[in-house]
C-alpha cells in the first residue's frame, strides 16, 4: 500500500492541502466553495439517466491514486459538493452530445491490493489531493465501487495462461455489467506504468491481459497508461474486427500538456529549438512505479514524442524523472528550452510546472469514460484520434499540437451531437 504524507506547509515547493468541503452546490451547480466556475452541467442536461440506461466505468488499477481521485471526484459533482473544475466534457460546447450523465456512471475495477477504496481517499485526503471531509461525505459511492474491485493480477506464483487470465477478467466484466444492467461499459487503464515487453517474450504484458478481455466482454477501451494495452501485433486482429472505439495511450496532464502547446509557438515563430531538456520530481505510486528505468523509458517515450512530432526530429536533450516520495502526489516538473532567434541570437525559456498529478489526471479520465461510450453508443469503432488532446501518443496518430487537438475534439462533440 502506497501512503500520501500530509505535504509540509515549510515545504515551499509543495502546494498547500486542498480545500475542505464546506458546501453543496444549488441547483444550477453553484457551491460558494473556493474555485469554483460557473460551467453549465451537462450532467443535469442529460438527465440523471443518461442517454440510455447507466454506464460502467472499470478502471484496472481501481485502488490507485488516479482512479480513487476519479471515483471520489465524480461521486462529489454528482452530489454538487464541488464544481467539475478541470473537465472538458462538462463546458458548453459538449451539452447536448448525448454524453452519459456523471449521476449515471457505476464504478468497478482490478487491482492487485487489497487496501479499501474508503482508506485509499483518506489517505490521498491526508496528502491534500483530495479535500479533507470528502471521502467521508462520498463514503457511500467509495464504498460501492469498493464492492465492484476484482482481484487482478498475474501475481507472481499464478500460473494462469495469459488465454485463462483473459477469460477470467473478461468474466469479471460481463458479471459487473450484468448485475448492474448497465447499457456498456469502458475499461480505463489506469495501472501502474509497466515496461515494455522484451523482443520475443512469449507471454503478453498484463495491460494486454486486460485490454483483450475488454475486447472479449464488448467494452470500449483507454489507456491512460504508457503500457502497451491494444499496441501488440497480438491484438491486432482482434482490435481491427471488435467494431468497439478504443483510445491512448499515456494521458497529457503536465509537463507534456506544456510541451505540446510551447513546441508549435516556437515552430510557428520559425524559432530554431537546440535542445528541450526536462526533468520531473514526483512521489506516489506512479514515483515509485517510474524509479524502474525500464517503466520510465516508456513514459519518456511519450514526452519526448510530442517534440519529435512536432519538429520532424527530437531535439537534443532528454528527460529524467526522480522518485521522492515524500512529495507524495505532487510533481514539479522543469523543462529548459534552448533556442535561437534572429540573427542566431541564443535564447533559453525555462518553465517549471507544480501539480497534483491526480487532480490533473482525474478529470480527463472521466471525460475519455464519457467520451467513449458515447462514441460506442453510436455506433463508432476503431482508434479515435479525436480524443489525441488528452494523449501523448494518441491511437490513430494525430497533430500533437495542443490547439488543433482541441479544434478536433470540438468537431468529434458536433459529430456526437448531431447523431444524439
Ligand atoms: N497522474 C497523472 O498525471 C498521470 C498522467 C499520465 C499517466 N498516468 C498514469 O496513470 C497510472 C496510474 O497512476 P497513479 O498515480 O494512480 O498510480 P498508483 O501507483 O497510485 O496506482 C496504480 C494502481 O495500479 C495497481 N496495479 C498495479 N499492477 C496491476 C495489475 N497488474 N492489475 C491491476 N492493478 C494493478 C496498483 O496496485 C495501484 O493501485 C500510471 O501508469 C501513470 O503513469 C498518470
């Protein structure tokens, strides 16, 4: 079990604890809680109900900072505690697209822990990623999706084939959307980040595992992870003739949400980039995930991407990211940009970025849920590389630049909307 050390008010780099929760929101959604915005719900505009019936959300890795933030954070929109500060699917121009309503979204998932759901929030509340009194007021909520948590696995000793694993999380799955006579469901991978699987290796990597029982059980899938998931040549059969939307990989929430906004400026100003270098400090899980080399190099992977997108090639420089758990969940990332300008005058643009990795994550990880099984409610199949604004390496490949993902996006919502 990973713990979120309450950051230290003398530690200047780390933010302070998140707001309590005070208020209920009205019924137009205002609360006088700190932060707030005055975004129509789209939530109330679809109807407790949704389009048609309820949706699941199974999230592998269903203990974990990101997806406890996520279930915690619907659960208190849903009941008005907070404003959806940070979601996408929640501004106006997503109202009518038919999305599935917050109020109507039933969580479950894998996880290879034990630690209840009710602990895991108290314990991120503890670390101010969370509010303090929210995981008490939404106990209810943490507690059914607590119910809905399978083991995962393969754990070291199991002696499954990967064909018996598949079948047994896919069980898990058609079993969770039966009892819950949900109209489909969306897995999220949200597990911790794995490496790479070596040349040859004869078995498949466990983010495969669940990605091909998602395939098998009929549910739309995203990776929110750098893990391979669908990118197996193993899978590609299955993937092509499924007729389900599948998204990924490895969520935008940071430093490579920076990356893919700043990179297109420099391009556009026909500014010549030297080099782009970075480096991340965070805690976590994810930190400790990440301190295995073989697991960073998939996520570096994906950050150094955007650039060699946007460019044509990679820039000299690298990223690093450092594990120090008593930062918990919070990351600071640096990215130092040389360039030149006019004349070959050299420049340098530093950018430091201090976040909640869970609070960034959490939103974006509701709005794919929605986002996909709307799209699967239509009738949309294949990679989707209108949702590549929430990846650093989109399925479907895509611009990487930050405003023409958006403008794509907007353009998927219209399309939403105009078969809703
Ligand atoms: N937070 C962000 O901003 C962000 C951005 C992009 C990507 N991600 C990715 O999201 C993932 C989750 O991040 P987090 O901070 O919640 O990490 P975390 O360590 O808190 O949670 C990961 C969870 O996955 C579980 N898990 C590990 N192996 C599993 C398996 N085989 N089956 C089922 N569950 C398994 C762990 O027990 C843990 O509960 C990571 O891969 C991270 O890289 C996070």
């Amino acid at each position: 079990m990973h713990t979120f050390p309450r950051p230290s008010s003398s530690t200047p780099d780390i933010p302070p604890g998140r707001q309590p929760v005070t208020a209920r929101a009205d019924r137009e959604g205002r609360t006088d809680a700190p932060g707030r915005t005055d975004v129509p719900s789209t939530s109330e505009a679809t109807g407790p109900a949704g389009t048609a019936g309820r949706t699941g959300v199974w999230f592998i890795g269903a203990r974990g900072s990101v997806a406890t933030t996520a279930t915690a954070g619907c659960a208190a929109i849903a009941a008005g505690l907070h404003p959806p500060t940070g979601m996408v699917t929640e501004t106006p121009p997503f109202a009518d697209s038919g999305l599935p309503a917050l109020t109507s979204l039933v969580f479950g998932g894998h996880d290879t822990l034990d630690c209840p759901l009710a602990k895991r929030a108290e314990a991120l509340a503890d670390g101010g990623v969370l509010p303090h009194g929210l995981p008490s007021a939404v106990r209810a909520e943490l507690d059914a999706a607590d119910a809905e948590i399978r083991p995962g696995g393969p754990l070291p000793g199991d002696t499954r084939t990967d064909q018996e694993l598949i079948a047994a999380f896919a069980a898990d799955l058609t079993d969770f959307a039966h009892r819950h006579d949900l109209a489909r469901t969306v897995v999220v991978n949200v597990a911790s980040t794995e490496p790479a699987p070596g040349p040859g290796d004869p078995r498949l990597p466990a983010s495969s595992l669940y990605a091909a029982a998602a395939l098998r059980a009929g549910c739309s899938y995203a990776n929110f992870t750098p893990s391979t998931g669908l990118r197996t040549p193993a899978l590609t059969d299955t993937v092509a003739s499924s007729g389900l939307p599948h998204a990924g990989r490895d969520g935008k929430t940071g430093q490579t949400l920076l990356r893919s906004v700043l990179a297109p400026m420099f391009l556009q100003r026909a500014l010549a980039v030297r080099a782009w270098s970075g480096s991340n400090l965070l805690g976590g899980g994810d930190g400790a995930a990440l301190a295995d080399p073989a697991a960073a190099a998939a996520k570096n992977a994906g950050k150094e991407r955007v650039l060699a997108d946007t460019f044509g090639t990679a820039p000299e420089g690298e990223v690093h990211i450092d594990d120090v758990p008593a930062m918990g969940d919070w990351k600071t990332a640096w990215d130092h940009i040389a360039f030149d300008g006019f004349l070959g005058s050299r420049m340098i643009l530093q950018t430091i970025w201090q976040g909640c990795d869970s609070a960034l994550a959490a939103p974006l990880v509701l709005d794919l849920a929605r986002l996909l099984a709307r799209a699967h409610e239509a009738g949309i199949s294949g990679p989707l590389p209108e949702l590549g604004f929430y990846f650093k390496d989109p399925d479907g490949g895509t611009s990487a630049a930050l405003a023409e993902q958006y403008a794509t996006l907007l353009t998927f919502a219209e399309r939403l909307r105009a078969q809703a």
